[in-house]
C-alpha cells in the first residue's frame, strides 16, 4: 500500500477515537457540567446527527474542490471542533462543538475511500479502502480505551484537546503524504445527487441502514447484557471493548481481499453470517466462556460488511462516487441510531436483556434480502459500460471489466483520473 494511505489510516484513528469515546465518559461529563447521564447522552447523538447532515452536504459543496484540498479542510474542522468540545463552558457548547466535530467525519470517509482506491491498480481498491478503515477499527481496540482512561484520570476535557492533537498530526500527515489530486468534473451537484438516486445506489444504502443495525442493535446495549446476563464486572467492559474492536479489525482485514476478488458473494455471505452470529450471541451471553468469544466473533462479521458496501455503492454511482461513498457513512449512523433504538424497545417490552441481538438478526435479514433483490435486479438490467467519460484529465471512457472475479460490477471511472492511478 503506498504510504499515502497511512495518512488516512492516522485520520480514521482519530475519528474513530473523538465518534466512540464520549461513550465511556457521559457520567464525567454529567457530573462536570450539572446534569444527567441521559441528558449528556444527546451529546452522542449531536455527533451523529452531524455526520448524517455533513457527510451528502459538505461533499456536494466540495465537488469541485481538488482531494488533497478537501480532505485538509475537513479535518481541520474536525480538529476545531474537539478544540471547542474540550474548551467548552457549558452543555449547550459542548452540544454544538460535538455536532461541528461530526459533520466532516462522513464526507473525510467519503473522500478518502476515492483517494485511497485511486491510489493503487484496479485489484487492490478495496484493500486500500479497507486499509484506510483499519484506523476506525485501532481506535476501538487502543484509542477509545486509552482515551476514556485519560478522561477518568484528567477530566474529560484532556480527552478532547488529545484528540485535536492528533486531528493536528493526521493534517501534518495529509499535507506530507497525500498527492494532488484533481477533482472530477461531473456537472455539479445536481448531476451527483441524480447519480446518488440511481435505484442500484438507493438500494445499497438501505442494504447498509437494515444490515449493519444489526451490528449497533447489541453494541449499544452490550455493557449492560455482560454485567445483568453474563455476570462480568464492570471493571471488565474496557477488556470487552477491546475483544470488540479486535473483531472488527479483523473484519475489515479479511473484507478487502475477499471484496477484490468477489464483492457481491462478500457481502451476501457477510450479512447471512452476521444473522446467524447474532442468534448465537443470544444464548452465548449466558456463558463467561462463550460470551467473550462470541464479541469478538460478532465484531469480525459485522465489519466484515462494511467495505462490500462501501465499493458497492461507489461503484453503482459512477458520476459521483464521493457523494455516494459519503452517504454510506450517514447510513452507518442511521443504522446506529435506528438499531440502538429498536434494541431498546425490545427490552423495554420486556423481552430481556439480550433480546436486541435477535432483533439484530431480523434486521440483517432484510439487509441480506435487500441486498440480493439488488443483485438480481441488477442481472436482469440492460448492460452498462464500466467507465464513464473521465474527470478533469478529459480522458475518453474506456469499458472495463468486472470490478472482481465472479462480481459482475463495474468499475467507477471516478476511481481513476488525471493521474493515471
């Protein structure tokens, strides 16, 4: 992988870490600023609303803006609003400053996966993209403890002017290791977001909003089914996390290969193991042995989808790619809140503690049936080139062949340009 990824790998470190560590500290943040936990919780929904709204909204307006050039102004909003969050006098700053840090996190994904697929050959784009998200994984297994432990130790406002530090290294990294890239030239943000609606792009984002909530439908209760149900201590759940985020780096290792050689059987597979992994996570939470076991297992197949999604989309939008690949970001999110929330209501109905990890198995159940409905409807459609007209070189389209052996998608002439990656 060239060196340049490693940028994006440093970013997507400290996204991930400023996105999950808030979690950890809620009764911190309670406790400092005169209110409660549940009040403090809608810090964590700030930030995803802000990656929801950021992710189609700051890429459409940055269409035009070279890669290099928008990927430094995205984490310098990012750095400036951890830089708020940890200087913060009140709740309602704070509440602000965590929506600010949120809205570039999508479109910094969206962007980088173009940058990081256009940086290698053809066979490798979803390794790199993958590549790219490992950083988002590391900071579950070393960021997000490591941070969290500070904040307990320092105050939470430590944890924040850490993370804009490394929002600081990760520009430093951008500006050194990432190339000039031209934007692509594709008339506009009204012939994106007709690319965005293409049927094919619509389905591979509601295959990520019904698929990956499945994943979030037990994340967000997990503490709480290790401690009623499993009997761990509290003083466990930082191991747990880590065991979780081991998973998903794992997932994200093994989804780039399998993605290049064959993206739709990938996903297929993914989302059908993932049902079957959160049915066994219902009854393994009854056993100290299975139980950790069963986090790591859930961890791996569950981000195990996140790259298939993240080419598919890329692919299907091939007059924007970048505007796609950043909403498959604010479709993350509204899995994650959409799964936290039926989760909750399951236990609220009184089903038990580890009753959302079966409603997680209905809802990758119709993130599977979406999925294959797409892949069939995508078969009987009329044949498509592969490459559009290029971008900003003005480079004639040349057809091109399936995106991986067995996956019958097209490559997006986005992922390639002026120069000549």
């Amino acid at each position: 992988m060239p060196l340049a990824i490693l940028a994006l790998t440093v970013s997507a470190f400290g996204i991930g870490t400023a996105e999950f560590v808030i979690m950890g500290l809620l009764p911190n943040v309670a406790d400092d600023l005169g209110t409660s936990v549940p009040t403090a919780g809608y810090l964590v929904s700030a930030y995803a609303l802000g990656v929801v709204v950021g992710a189609p909204l700051l890429t459409a307006v940055g269409s035009r803006v070279p890669r290099k050039r928008m990927l430094l102004l995205l984490m310098a909003l990012f750095t400036a609003g951890n830089l708020g969050s940890a200087v913060a006098p009140g709740y309602g700053t704070l509440l602000v400053s965590r929506f600010l840090a949120g809205l570039p996190h999508g479109a910094f994904f969206g962007v980088g996966a173009v940058v990081a697929a256009r940086l290698v050959a053809e066979d490798r784009r979803a390794r790199a993209v993958a590549a790219m998200f490992l950083g988002l994984t590391v900071a579950n297994i070393v960021g997000v403890p490591a941070a969290t432990a500070l904040g307990q130790q320092l105050g939470w406002r430590a944890t924040f002017l850490v993370v804009a530090a490394i929002g600081v290294i990760a520009l430093g990294a951008l500006a050194l290791l990432i190339p000039q890239l031209p934007a692509e030239d594709h008339g506009g943000v009204r012939q994106e977001i007709r690319a965005l609606c293409e049927p094919q792009v619509l389905l591979g984002l509601l295959t990520a909003v019904f698929g990956f909530a499945g994943v979030f439908a037990v994340y967000s209760y997990l503490a709480s089914m290790m401690t009623e149900v499993t009997g761990f201590a509290d003083s466990s759940m930082t191991l747990l996390l880590a065991l979780f985020g081991i998973g998903m780096t794992i997932g994200v290792l093994a989804a780039g290969p399998l993605t290049d050689r064959a993206l739709r059987p990938t996903l297929y597979g993914s989302l059908a193991a993932l049902a079957v992994v959160l049915v066994g996570f219902h009854f393994a939470a009854q056993s100290k042995i299975a139980a950790p076991i069963a986090v790591v297992v859930l961890g791996a197949v569950g981000f195990l989808t996140t790259t298939p999604l993240q080419m598919l989309v890329m692919n299907k939008a091939r007059l924007a790619p970048t505007l796609a690949s950043a909403s498959n970001n604010s479709a993350f999110n509204l899995a994650n809140a959409g799964g936290a929330w039926l989760g909750g209501v399951a236990i609220a109905a009184g089903w038990g503690w580890t009753s959302p990890a079966l409603v997680g198995a209905v809802l990758a159940v119709v993130g599977l049936g979406v999925a294959v409905t797409a892949g069939v409807l995508d078969r009987r459609a009329p044949g498509e080139p592969g490459r559009v007209a290029a971008g900003a070189s003005g480079a004639p389209a040349v057809p091109a062949g399936p995106g991986g052996a067995g996956t019958g998608e097209p490559v997006a002439a986005d992922l390639t340009g002026a120069d000549g990656a």
